[in-house]
C-alpha cells in the first residue's frame, strides 16, 4: 500500500523534513500548512523538490472552522478557501483535509453544515481540488467519524469525501466497526497515530503524546482493517503530534514511522511474527578484565575460549556470559545478548525488512554463522541455533544456584522510547508488559519491560532524565533457584560485591510483611504482587556501565520489583 | 511562620535535601517516607543531622489505605502503623500524615473510618505520637476535607486532627471558605502546594505538575488565610511533586520554595509590593564594536558616553541603550535592563527580602547610585530614578519613530522556567499575562509573558527544549509610532538587516485578512485580537545572541504576535 506522512509529524525544517521522509521509503506527504508557511521556497519549489525526491503530496492540510457558520462569516471563509485552492495548485496537491468546526460561532446543524460544505466542494472542483472533511476528538458539534460521514453523504458533491484519523476516533472510544459501512470511495483519506492511553484532556493528549502505531495502546491494525475492507485504496498515512519526536533526528523519527507502517501492514497481511525467541543463548560484556573475578564470585566458571577469537564464555546452569576482551573500551559494559532462535535466518530477514541495521559478521570460517542486528541503544541481538556453543571447545555444564538469565535491562538513547517499544515488539515479537515511572535522587527513570509470551525472554527498557548526566546503566538480572543461598555464600565470602541495602528498608518491608529477617541481615529485597507471588532479588555493585541483579520468582511472579528499583537507584547515585 | 517542606519537593539524597533546606531558611521539614527507606543513615542519625542544621521535623508521611477497611486488614495495618510510631520515636517526629484510603478494598463507611482512627490515634498517642488525617482528591470515599473533617470529628480524640493540603482542596474546585468552620487546634498540618491549571486526571496533575505558591494558578494566598483565621499556628509547609524540581539543583529549588513563602507571607500581611515599575529606564548590551551599526540603521544615535566607562547612551525617543563595551563577552548580548522605579531603594530591599541576590556596584564616587538584582537567568535588573542619565553628560534626546522599549524578552534557563514566573511576579510585582507553547523546527519552546498592570513593563521568559543545543536568544522590542514607515526605511537602505519572511507567510495572512500588500513586500508580520486591536512587527537579523523587534500596537492590543514566532523561530534556525 502506499505510505505517507505528515511533515508534521517529524522536526526540521520542510526541506530536511522532505528528505528524510524520502530517504525511509514514503510514497507520500501530508503537507502541514504551517510547515510551508514558515519555509523560504515557494510552493512551486517544493513540489519540485518533492518531485525531485519521489514524494507524492498526497494531503494539504488543515482547513479550519469552516461549516456550519453564519452567512456573514462564510463569505469570508470561502475567500481563505479559495486562497488555498491557488497555493495547492501551486503545489501539486489536489485534497485538502477540512476538520470539523471547533469555533464557539459554529452552529449544530447538520443541514447548514452540509449545504456550506457542498458550496466549498464546488468551488474546489473548479481547482481541481476535492475536500476531506474529518472529525475532530474536540470538535465543537461533529466530534465523531460517523458524524462527519453522515453530513458528508447529505452534502453529496463528488468532490466531498470524509477523511478518517485513527486518533479521533480511538481517543474517543468510538467503535471503528462503523467504517465498514462508509463506502470506499467517499474515504478520501485515513490517518493513523497510535497513542498512550492516558486520562487527560483529549486535545492535549492528540498535540503532545500521538506516537506510531504499534507504539501505543490503540488497536491500529484492527481499524485499519475496517477501512480496508471498505475498498479504500489510499495512502495509509501518519500523522504524530509528538513533544519528543519534535526534538529528535529527523531521519531517525522517519525511518521509525516506515517501521511502524511495515509492522503493520505485515499485521493486515495475516504475517505471524516470526517464531519469538525461545531464550537467552548468552550476554556478551565487553571486559577490562575486572570481570573474571565477579562472575567467579557468582559462581560462574570458565568453560570455554572462543576458538579465533579474545572471548571466553563464563557459564552457569544455563546461564551463558561472553567475556570480550576488547581494549577500545574504558568500562565494562553489555555489548550484546543472544537470543535462541528457532530460525536465526529467518529472524535477521524479518528484522532487516523492518529497517533494523543488520550487521556484517567477520568470522573465520570454521566459526558457526551468525546472525545479528543492532538493537536501538546499539546493543548488538545475535540470533541463534546451538551452533555457536561449538566455538569455544567441549565445555562441560556447570551446576549452580544460577540457572539462567531472566532478564536485561539496556538504557535507551534520550528521545527514543518509543522507538524501543516497536523495536522489541514488532521485530521481536515481545509484548509490552510494564510500564512505569521510578523516581531516583535526581530525576524519574522511565522503564518499559518487554517479554515473550512465556516469559523466556524478558527485557527492559530504561530511559533516564535529562540533566542528571548519570550513567546508562545496564543490568543483566540472573535467575537462581535460592537466593537467600547464594546471598549467604556472597555474604560470607565477598561481602563488598553486593549493594549495600538501607536498614531502613527492612523496617518498611517488616512493617509490610511479614519476611524473613534474614533478608535484612544477607540484604536481600523483597517484592509480592497482588496474587501472593514473591519476587527476591539482590544487586552486585556496579563494575563499568554494568552490574548483576540475582532474582528468584515465586508463585507466579511476573514483575520486576519496582517498588524497590528506587532504592536501588539512590544507593548507586550515593556511590557513583 | 514556621515554615516546612517535605523532602520530597527538591531533588538529591536526603543528607543532600536536608542541607539545601537549612541552608534556604527552613525551620523544619516533613519527611517523605521513600527519602528515608533509600538512605542509608539510621532514624537517630536523620534526626541528628536535622537537629545539627536547625530543622525540626515537622512531619512524617505518608501512611496509606488506613480507614475503613474490614476487620480482617484492621489488624495488618495497625501492626504497620506501630512499626511506623517507632520509626517516627527514633527519627523524633511527632506527627503522622494519614492520607484518606485509595484502596477498592476501602469501604464507605463514615463511622467504621472514624472508629478506626479513633483506634490509630489511641495508639499512636502511646508514642507520643499526633494524627493528621487528610482527604486526598483521589480518596476512594473520603475526598473532600470537609468529608476529612466530619470523620476526624466522629472519631473524637486528642491525638487526631486533620491535614489540609491546598492542591487537594483547590485541584477539586472546592470552595476553600469552609476551612474557617473548622478549630485551628485541630488542623494538625497545612501543606502548601500551587499548580497550573491543566485537564487532566488529578492524580497525575498532582505527582508531576505541583508547583510552589505564586508559580501557578491557585489563589494560595485566601487559602492561607482562611486556615490562619482558624487560630492554626502550625508551619507553612510546602509539599510539592514536580518532574523538573526533581531533576533541578537542589539548593536553587530549596531557595525558590523559601522565596515563595515569603512572598506569600508578605501577601498575607498586606504588605503591598513596591510600586509596580514605571516603564523601562534602559536596556543594555554588551558590545563588540558591533552594534553601533544596528542602531545607527534603526535611527538611533549616541547621545552619551559613561563619564567614568566604557559605556555609551543610544537614544530615541524614550528608547535608550546602553553599549558596553566589555571585553570579555565574544558575541553581543543583553546584560543589564534598568526600571524605572519610584523608589529604588525600596524595591532592592523588597527584592533582597526576597532572597534575590542584590548585585554590588563599582561606581566611581561621582557616578549616581545604582541599585541592582540579578534576574534568574543572570541579567541584572538595575532599579532607577532619573539621576543615572546625568553620568552620560547632557545629551539631547533624539526624537524618531521608535518611541520607547515595549519589551524584552530573555531565555530562562532549562528547569527553571517556575521559578522566573515567581521572580517576576512577586519581585517586580508583573502579572502573568500570556503562556504558550510555540513549535520552532526542533521543538517546543515555552513562553510566558509578565507584564505591569499599565504594560509599562513587559517581559518575555521563554524557556528552549531540550537537546536543540539552539543559542539562547533573546530580544529587545522596541515600539515604534509607524512601524511600517521604518520598514519601508529599512528595506531602502539596509535590507540585510531585516529578518526575511517567506512569502508563503503573505500566502496565509492574505487569506485570512485584508491586509496592505505593502506588509508583504516589506517584511511586515500582523496579528489581530479578538477584539480587533492589531499588532504590526518586525524582526531584525541576530546580532550574537540578540536581536530587535520593531513593534507597532493599535487599537488596545495587548499581545506578542505569537502566532507569528514560530514563523520567526523557522527563519533564524535556517540562518543560525
């Protein structure tokens, strides 16, 4: 299908707006009238820079408080229309969107609204021009899509079509199964915009907090079919009213919008996902040899040495680290994670079609292949069979309180939460599981957990405040069937590998719940949820960029202990 | 007054908080319960530290989902509550925030509420210990204070009374009158909090958008005043969650929240503020020899030279600039404004009361006085009489179509845009006139307008977004008598100095009203009110970090023409 975008909905200028929407792959643009109010070319320029760049205009858009007014006011309404019809011909744009009258002047008669909208697409015919008149969430008498259609249909002019916006009508809660009874032809147009759901004013929420399908909580896929099955044969198009995408690569908004349209339209397809991954292969850190000791603390043990290359694997139980010894970095740090992959192949095809930078491997010929694309914040997923264990030689099973690895948490690029979201969603097929807010000393840490439907794949996603200039912290938490165990032998033999725990959070922990004082004294922390699951988790400190979390889930327990990452959060600021 | 904030209000550990607070002029604080359980001081240890710096604690907080709730949960959360008593004997706090319960679980029940704080308080007065029981806005059942009350009163005992807290009163729309039906006794607490007005879901308004009184919409100061009609002689306390304070400098918020207790302290007492200033004195730049051009082009002239620096006086009209000639600055900028004050003296003493810092002069022994502040993003703010233009000699004053400064616009810096709408407001005695958020290519920028009642004095705070890395603009506008008539000058003579508009401006104004094509071809941007008063301006070229605006009101319009900056904003980004 073909895709557009509104210029809206990334930042720049129009010029490198035109450019980046070329370069991820549209078909087309809205043209946002402010955009080209504000830009130096004339409209003629910019078609043919448009031209120039494959760009179709496919929308000029908006055309404000038009229907329903007095006579005395459509007559000057009619003059601005016309105004437009002669800026759109300069452009080479032929549909104009025209959203429903939010003016306390309009009148709410569905009658006058037609008769003056009918008047509007005869005058635009005479430029050629046909009219996409939608309604607004906010719209001071025609608020709903079906609404907007039923006066449409009694304006009945050819050059009078509806245009459709996912937003509006999801926002509102307006069942989008009604389209299927708009004939195909008279949708001139469909936006879409995914969106957070949130409890606030409906036209705040639309000018700051829109995002791209499959970034939100909106059913798009399932709107979008409705449309589809109309016979709707138009761009599919975004529009993103966005705070943050306002102020991020313009480059990087656009290519993630195509993202979002492949994702989708793979969805429409009735495309499964690929087979989501099955488990973690192994966490690949980049050492300054400070590593080795920590991880035999741990209990891991050296198991193997990568045939060509300076790697180690540490293992554990199924738990498998890669110590990389590369001497460009300064810190320890999580470079990559493998992920077990029923198709590896597979996986790197599905990823790189949804625009995911798929990586060049060097390896030496008798290395297993593997497959790897970079995640958002650059960490390098590897895709994997079993192969790759080969590599590093016979290495025996080592049995251990640590089992395997429950999850990592990366920290995410300011500006790119978002972006993460669909990134782990669409081409991992992760789910969306817990979305929060966590206040540390110097800010709130924004963090979004992703995991596979059996929760053998679990990541987290972090972001970090603006100006606390804190390091992007990276996590690798490993599951143990007794941590109270292990948190013992740690205690007793490495007692300055853990985080110190503030003794004041065991009096509001016992003050809760009635724990172990063990806990307190091994520094062990504690969560339930609401089903009587446990979470028991306990932190190392940190080592470069990176530290380790040992977690145990009882009964179920499918978060991440929030409640407690502030805690956390403040003993590692206090020691940083 | 004894005035208190809750630690939670400002950002950093809470060794760091507690500091900040003491050093601000606090007398006491209320302890937020998750600044405790994440510090790794004992109880006895905060209590010392708070003692050593001359705090007291005024308060512990907050104690949830207490009241109403079945026999089964009663239990659970007494033994909870009996934990926090202890806690509260160790840390020396004798005062205990419950807020009303928010849990599904609570049961709508005024007299089992009351019979169950009767019990709490019967405990807690066995450690010597005072309830404040207080209705959040969100409480499942008790959501009013006046409901807050009527239990408190049911329950009848000594160790309980009520909190209020002005966000939870005023964020309801709730007629703050009935305070004054309540025994000042038994108002155990009164926490203090401003916010703008937003539509959104309380909860969320409350956690992330609180600010400090006088910085947002809320008439905090009749607020008070009910509650001290009452006999209430406990502290002013501040309790504040907002998403930028807790990213902010901690000393700079502490000082703020300090700053606005006495603002509101002096409201109370009737002091009134100084005399609101008189108009704008002068405005003054450093220069690098490179702005005597400018204002030559824009028909100013030198009326004057510092008698003992390296200053010189631009004249016309009422309209005077000073050119500094500092070596040490790279690119012009604005430094300095002077007000003209009926009483200098005064409004550096109400400014200093207010814990602005009062700037020390160098002046020669002949040179007039000159008392001056330094305004939040460092400008200094000189306070002036007539004497000041005597020490540039006696220069005529040069008439011309600029006539004075209509105003001046500055760039606040990121996190501290609250705090520039409480300077202006309480130490100029401005009143908030206009905010906004306007799109420039790489984001939003806010911006708020502070004007005198007469629009004598108006200044501009914008405050950038994040990441642009964009120069801090700022900028002086001057009114003009006949705008257009300087532009066609202008455009005749020195046309690189004009900010070139895009036609497809002209496009869209030209649709929307009939305009003089002349605006067009000199550069000219328009504006028109609601009430027809029009506003005719245009913008010079930046100079460093400053630029002119020529400004032309007519008809009462009392705007900044804001529909034309991001117009603006678009064309100095393409040329910076």
């Amino acid at each position: 299908m073909r895709k557009s975008i509104a210029t809206v909905s990334v930042s720049g200028t129009l010029t490198e707006k035109l450019e980046a929407i070329a370069a991820a792959g549209f078909d087309g643009v809205e043209i946002f009238e402010n955009d080209l109010l504000a830009c130096p070319l004339s409209p003629e320029e910019v078609r043919a820079r448009a031209a120039d760049l494959g760009l179709g205009i496919d929308l000029y858009q908006p055309f404000r408080d038009f229907e329903a007014v007095p006579a005395d006011v459509l007559a000057g309404s009619l003059r601005r229309a016309e105004r437009k019809f002669q800026v759109m011909r300069r452009l080479g744009a032929d549909l104009l969107l025209v959203c429903s009258n939010v003016s306390p002047a309009a009148i709410g008669d569905d009658e006058l609204a037609a008769e003056q909208l009918r008047l509007l697409a005869e005058r635009a015919a005479e430029y050629g021009v046909r009219i996409a008149y939608e309604a607004l969430a906010w719209g001071r008498h025609v608020n709903e899509y079906l609404h907007a259609w039923r006066v449409v249909r009694m304006a009945d002019h050819p050059n009078l079509g509806t245009c459709l916006d996912s937003f509006h009508i999801l926002s509102r809660g307006s069942d989008p199964i009604g389209i299927e009874a708009i004939p195909g032809e008279k949708i001139f147009f469909l936006q879409l915009a995914d969106a957070p759901l949130l409890a606030m004013d409906v036209l705040q929420w639309s000018r700051h907090y829109r995002c791209f399908p499959g970034q939100g909580n909106f059913d798009l896929a399932g709107l979008t079919a409705s449309v589809l099955r109309t016979g709707y044969a138009g761009p599919l198009s975004l529009e993103v009213f966005n705070d943050v995408f306002r102020q991020a690569s313009t480059e990087r908004t656009a290519l993630d919008g195509m993202r979002s349209l492949i994702a989708l339209e793979q969805s429409l397809d009735g495309l499964s996902h690929p087979a989501v991954p099955a488990g973690f292969a192994f966490a690949e850190l980049a050492d300054t040899g400070t590593l080795g000791g920590l991880l035999t603390a741990l209990g891991f043990a050296r198991t193997g040495v990568h045939a060509s290359k300076p790697v180690e694997l540490w293992s554990q139980g199924e738990a498998r680290l890669l110590l990389n010894a590369r001497d460009q970095v300064a810190d320890p740090a999580l470079v990559a994670i493998g992920l077990d992959s029923p198709d590896p192949g597979g996986a790197v095809k599905h990823a790189g079609a949804l625009l995911s930078p798929v990586l060049p491997r060097e390896r030496a010929p008798e290395d297993a292949p593997l497959d790897a694309i970079a995640a958002p914040d650059g960490t390098e997923i590897f895709f994997c069979d079993t192969a790759w264990l080969a590599d590093f030689g016979p290495g025996a099973a080592i049995p251990g309180r640590i089992t395997h690895i429950d999850h990592v948490a990366l920290t995410q690029p300011l500006h790119y939460f978002d972006e993460a979201a669909l990134f782990y969603r669409s081409v991992l097929g992760l789910r969306p599981q817990e979305s929060l807010e966590l206040p540390d000393p110097y800010g709130l840490l924004r963090s979004k957990a992703m995991s596979a439907p059996d929760g053998a794949v679990r990541m987290v996603v972090n972001i970090a405040h603006v100006g606390a200039g804190q390091q992007p912290w990276q996590h690798l938490a490993l599951a143990c069937d007794d941590v109270v165990a292990v948190a013992r032998r740690l205690r007793a033999e490495h007692p300055d590998l853990l985080l110190p725990i503030p003794d004041n959070y065991y009096d509001d922990l016992e003050a809760r719940y009635e724990v172990d004082p063990e806990l307190r004294r091994l520094g062990v922390l504690y969560d339930r949820d609401g089903a009587g699951g446990e979470f028991l988790h306990l932190y190392t400190v940190t080592a470069g960029r990176v530290f380790f979390e040992l977690v145990q889930r009882l009964g179920g327990y499918q978060g991440y202990g929030a409640g407690n990452a502030p805690i956390r959060l403040a003993v590692q600021h206090a020691g940083a």
